[in-house]
C-alpha cells in the first residue's frame, strides 16, 4: 500500500469531517504536527474534539484552530501558554476535560493497545476524580479512567522509510508515540524520508504498522515559546 502522499491537504482527503476525535501529539510547540494542523484549519471542519498535551501557544499548533473556533472540547494536561484557550474556557465557550499528564498519555496508550479502562490513584480525591467510578484494591481507592480511541492521529517525526517505520529526534519524541497508536487512522509528517533498509531496525520508534500515511513536511522553522535574553555583563 502506498503511504506517502505530495501534502497534508492530500493525506487528509476523505478523513475530514465534523465532529471528529483527534489525537495530535506535541509538548509545548515541540514535535507538533503543523503541516496536519494547518490543513485541519484550511478545511474549515468544526466542533473538533482534540486529545493532546497541550493546545501550542496562542496561534501555533491548536492554537491556530482554537482562533478560527474550530474547537469544542479539549483533553488535555497543560494549558498555561495559551492566552486564547483561557478565554475560551472562562467564557464557557471552550468545554475543557482537564487530565493528568501521565494519566493523558496513559489513556492513549491504553486506547492503542484496545484497552477501554484502567485504575490510577491519580487524581483520587480531586477533581479529578469527579463523577467517574472509583475501586479500593487492598485498602487503596483508585479512579476508573477510559483509554482514548481517536478517529485520526496526527503526528510529526524526524525521519521515516517509504514503509512508514518512524524515527523521532530527542524530546520532540514526547506524546507522538501514544498519539499514533490510539487512532483509527494515523498520519504522520517528517522531515525527511528516506529509503526501506536505512534504518537500523533497532532504532526504530513507531513501526510502520500503525502508519497509515506519510508526507514530507520540511523544511520547517525551529520554533521557541519565548526568547529570553539579558544584557551581556562587562568583562
């Protein structure tokens, strides 16, 4: 099966439709998947659900999409960065399901391995704990959580072979992993694509099993939330 597609635009035909699911992966504006992004944006879907750490930064990421109010709900850990997500929400425009980070990437792991719930102490006599099922094991409460099963994911990674076999670079590895696996259909960018039999199977990240298409998305700007600088101190 041929996986590679010319854009986002193209590897998003047929996928796109109102209401859906979606997995993005990413931490902050590291490793997310803005080619997909941007063509979820361009196609002008809405009432999204998205699943991901984070929301990126005011328009970067989810951010853009959150701008276009292409938005309804967010499953998400982190949410600070965003000016226009905090408006949102305290406007009750925005319905936010508020997770803990490895409780989050736990759901979508879960979700990939086709496990509809697991038991955490996370969150146990919080809020967030608040109207889901709790069970005491050996004198412990745990909370019932549910595994995420996303209609797409979209996920972005350094390189992949024209089978789908995924690399990640450093941290930017973060959520993308889970992402891929929760979703019924996953899509990935890259920044380079390189030939079958590159890579050391080792060194392999994602198999291209959970793959189903690819683009190239480079080149890319290496972004940053903030530049802090100082004055140099004289010699």
């Amino acid at each position: 099966m041929e996986k590679i597609y010319p854009d986002a635009a193209a590897a998003l035909d047929g996928l796109l439709r109102d209401g859906l699911l979606i997995a993005a992966g990413g931490f902050g504006i590291c490793g997310i998947p803005e080619r997909l992004l941007d063509a979820v944006q361009a196609s002008g879907v809405k009432d999204l659900t998205f699943a991901s750490n984070n929301a990126g930064i005011d328009n970067e990421g989810i951010g853009k999409l959150l701008r276009t109010r292409q938005v309804k709900k967010m499953i998400a850990s982190y949410v600070g960065e965003n000016k226009e997500f905090e408006r949102q929400y305290l406007a009750g425009e925005l319905e936010v399901e508020f997770c803990p980070q490895g409780t989050l990437a736990e759901r979508m792991r879960a979700g990939g391995a086709g496990i509809p719930g697991f038991y955490t102490k996370t969150g146990v006599g919080t809020l967030v704990a608040e109207g889901k099922e709790t069970k005491v094991f050996d004198g412990e409460e745990y909370v019932l959580e549910r595994g995420i099963f996303a209609d797409l994911s979209l996920v972005k990674a350094w390189k992949a072979d024209e089978t789908g076999n995924i690399m990640f670079r450093k941290t930017a590895r973060n959520f993308n992993v889970p992402v891929a696996t929760c979703g019924k259909v996953c899509l990935v960018e890259v920044e380079e694509i390189v030939p079958v039999g590159s890579f050391d199977p080792d060194c392999i990240h994602l198999p291209g099993v959970f793959v189903q298409r690819l683009i190239l998305g480079a080149p890319y700007d290496k972004k940053i939330e903030f530049r802090t600088i100082r004055e140099r101190e004289a010699a």
